[in-house]
C-alpha cells in the first residue's frame, strides 16, 4: 500500500507500558515542532480520556 501525496496535521509516536506512558507528538511546517508528553496509566476510560487530552487536536 503507497500512501502518495498524502498532509497529516501531526505524527504521533507512544510508548505505552502496564504503568505509564511517554509520547511525542511532531507537527507545524515540516513536523518542526513537537510536543512531548508522559503520564500514569490508569485502568478504565479515565486513562484514556487523559491520554487524549495530552495528545491534543
């Protein structure tokens, strides 16, 4: 599969262990700016929504 000519808003990279997380996300012209991000995992959609809320748009 060829992904051609295709504009993301932003890349988003996670690493997601039993207990925390850590992220980066890229975005801006040239995915020039980042934004890094760690936090606790906790179980139920509150971790989840948490987890949204520091990845962003």
């Amino acid at each position: 599969m060829a992904y051609t000519n295709q504009t993301w808003p932003a890349i988003i990279g996670l690493d997601l262990g039993k207990q925390t997380y850590s992220g980066c996300r890229l975005y801006g012209d040239g995915y020039a700016s980042r934004h890094n991000f760690t936090g606790k995992m906790t179980s139920g959609d509150d971790g989840y929504a948490c987890l949204l809320e520091k990845i962003g748009d």
